[in-house]
C-alpha cells in the first residue's frame, strides 16, 4: 500500500529571495577577502561577530590558559572521545592500500595514496559550541597524515568557546583562530597576509558557511555540502513509542529547519508518538528550535510492512537513518541510501554526533544517494603511476596506442606510440620529416 502520513511537513515556499541574499552576501565576501585579505576578514569579524582581536590566531600560551580553564572532567571526557574518533579513522586508513603490481610482463602500475597538504578546519559556534566537529574534522585529517590543519572557530556572544579550543588543541590542530563565518572560510581557502592557504575545507556550518564553501569549491577541496540535520526513525510495532519520540526530538533541536520523520508498519505506534512528543516538546529546553523543526519538517508515514519501510527510507536517502526494529541489522541488506545507520534501541543519533567514534559530518538533503560523510579518505588523493621497463611491452603499447588514438583522430598521441616501436622494434615512421635521421 501507498504510505499513509498520519503527519506531513507543510510543503515550504522556497524563500528564493532569502537564498539569493545569502549568496550575495557571501560572494561579497569571499570577492572582498580575496581583494584586501586581512583587512576584509577584520572588517567582516567586526561586522558580524563584534570580534576585533589583536591577532585572531590563539598563541600556545593563550591556548594554554584557555584549556586550563576547561573542567577536568571535560578534558577527561574529550580526550575519550577523540581516542575512539581516531581509533575509527586509523582503521578506516588500515582499509587502504599503497601497491604495484607487474600487471603484465615488464608494465607495472601502482597506486598511493597521499595526504593533502594543509586543510581547514571549521568548527561552528552560533548559539552553540559544537565541540565534538573539532573531533570529526582535526582528529580525522591528522591521522591521513596532513601536515598543517588550519582550524577556525567563532566567539560566541563576544566569548571565548574555551571547551572548543581545548578539543581543537588535543586535536593536534596546527593552528587556531577565533574566527567565524564566512570571512574565515574565505580566508582558509584563499589566504591573506598571516592565514596561510588550505587545499581542501572540512567542517558544518550555517548557510552562508555552506554557500561560501559551494562559492570556493574548486579553488579548494570541500567535504561535502551541508544542509539541516536529518533524522529517520524506521520503528515496528515493538519499538518503545517514548524512545522514538526522545530521539526524534533529539536531532529536531540542531535547528528549525531540521526534519524528522518516522517511518512505520504500526499505526498505534506512530499514534502515540504524535501523542508523546506533544507533551515531551514543551518542557525542552532547546524547544524554540526544536518545535518549529517539527511543526514544519516532522512527518509520521505509516506503511504495510516493513520491506515498504526501508524502501520509503531510500527515497529519502537521509543523513541519519536509526533502526528500532526487532531485527534492525536487516537494513544492512535492504536499504543503500543513506549518511549512516543507527542499528537497535542501545544506539542512538546522538551516540553518532558526539561520542561513538564515526565521523558526524555526514551528506545531507538526499546527497546520501551519491556519496557518504567526511572520512579519513576525503583528506587522501588516491593517485596512480605506472612504468615500463620492458622494451618488447612498450612495443606493444606503442602499437596498440597508435591504432587507438588514430580511432579518435588524435595524432599526436598516436605518433607518441609509434616513436617506441621503432625506436625499439624497428617499424616504419612514414609521418617522419625528412632530414630527421629517422627511415619512414
């Protein structure tokens, strides 16, 4: 049966003046960074953050102070966190492989992979410090082996995010500016007169962070692009409706435009959902960014069984996909669109965002149908190179390119080929110029 939606999120007007603006602002921005380079970035912090430092950039012995005055449990707790990101990242790298293999008798092919040489880190602040994306984006470009991390992070309401810093500093970042927005995106990826230039930008942030990073793609590498986080809930009839409510919730406070959606084959489990996050909602208190992320994104679908449930799942392709099922490794099998699975009641969204050890920066907005999240691959170029050392190969390959390249017309790479063969077999070269030493 077609899905029943005992909830729908209104169909939104897309503000395409509001979008415009964003990008018009950030374009002016990045145009202004690029033209005066410090003084633009001073200038837009004033502006935009009343933040005007001596130097954005924290000194070793400004960061110790800052970290001193992080509480021990604290420091405690994202020394445990980073051990499990890197942890997962190392193995991740472990799954990679350098090799060259003689392919055939004298060609050999290989393959390396090779750390950027300086990324960008942009950890955000707003309302928030999102302490656990010094974690995600620091720990995981450190261990692909990249030399210099630049990390980024905002005053929030004029202070200090001194739990930021400290698990920036743990982190191994190089350096660390207290610096937000899209000025200091700019700054990375261009450089200015003491922010060096980065290769390649990791990191969440708001729309005009997003935007300034879809602006710079291409003068440098992104992650990914970002949008509002995403939660879906696949329930059965034996998942605990209170459970379900907390952790759609759970991911509804990151923003007002964060959608949650439960999908379910039990219609009294999804009707007391609905009932319980009612009363759940207004006692939050994150509930100013949480009810209208439900109000305007939450959807409740009810569906036959639960083939239909993974199969709606998919069409959503959603950054967070969490099983309450009584056989949720099931997903594993049926489903492929998707930035991560949460498997079974003891696991939950949250787990993912803070403490478990996966990467959170995740895709977003059904990019989950071509892509995953920031790993420690997104900071390696896997790049090839090959040899010939064998006379009689590179013969053949001549040959054989001559006739390929000629199929397309391409006659400069065809002569390439032929000048092997008979610099080494003899054949004929009748394109040759007379008075080049060389027989046709």
């Amino acid at each position: 049966m077609a899905a029943r939606y005992l909830k729908s999120a209104p169909a939104a007007a897309h503000d395409d003046a509001q979008s415009r603006g964003v990008r018009e602002t950030v374009a002016t921005v990045i145009a202004d960074v690029r033209s005066r380079g410090d003084a633009a970035v001073r200038e837009y912090s004033e502006k935009f953050d009343n933040w005007s430092p001596s130097s954005f950039r924290l000194s070793p012995e400004e960061i110790e102070r800052i970290v001193a005055t992080v509480p021990a449990q604290a420091i405690a707790d994202i020394k445990t966190v980073q051990a499990r990101v890197r942890d997962f990242a190392q193995r991740q790298k472990d799954s990679l492989r350098d090799f060259e293999d003689e392919v055939s008798p004298g060609v050999f092919l290989g393959q390396k992979n090779i750390p950027v040489t300086a990324a960008g880190a942009y950890v955000p602040g707003g309302r928030y410090p999102l302490v656990a994306s010094a974690h995600m984006t620091v720990v995981t470009a450190k261990v692909a082996g990249v030399s210099r991390v630049t990390s980024c992070t905002p005053p929030i309401r004029g202070e200090i995010p001194a739990a930021t810093v400290a698990a920036l500093h743990l982190a191994g970042a190089d350096e660390i500016y207290l610096l937000g927005g899209t000025q200091a995106v700019a700054a990375m990826a261009l450089g200015t007169e003491t922010i060096g230039k980065v290769d390649l930008l990791a990191g969440p942030g708001n729309a005009y962070v997003a935007e300034a990073k879809r602006q710079l793609f291409g003068e440098v590498g992104i992650d990914l692009f970002a949008g509002p986080t995403e939660i879906l809930v696949i329930a059965d009839g034996a998942a605990d409706p209170f459970v379900v409510a907390v952790d759609l919730l759970s991911q509804a406070e990151h923003g007002p435009d964060s959608p949650a959606i439960l999908i379910t084959d039990s219609e009294p489990l999804a009707r007391r959902v609905l009932e319980l996050i009612e009363e759940i909602l207004p006692g939050m208190p994150t509930r100013d960014f949480a009810a209208p992320a439900w109000r305007d994104h939450g959807e409740v679908a009810v569906v036959a069984d639960l083939a239909e449930a993974f199969a709606l799942a998919d069409s959503y392709a959603s950054e967070h996909v969490q099983v309450l099922t009584e056989s949720p490794r099931d997903a594993l099998t049926a489903m492929r669109n998707y930035g991560a699975l949460f498997l079974g009641e003891g696991t939950c969204v949250s787990y993912g965002d803070k403490v478990i050890g996966t990467n959170h920066t995740l895709p977003t907005r059904g990019a989950a149908r071509y892509t995953g999240g920031l790993w420690v691959g997104k900071y390696l170029k896997t790049v090839t190179y090959q040899e010939v050392t064998s006379r009689e190969a590179s013969v053949e390959l001549g040959r054989l390119c001559g006739r390929a390249a000629r199929v397309e017309l391409f006659e400069g790479h065809a002569r390439s080929g032929d000048v092997r063969a008979h610099k080494y077999a003899g054949d004929p070269l009748p394109w040759a110029p007379t008075g080049s030493g060389v027989s046709g």
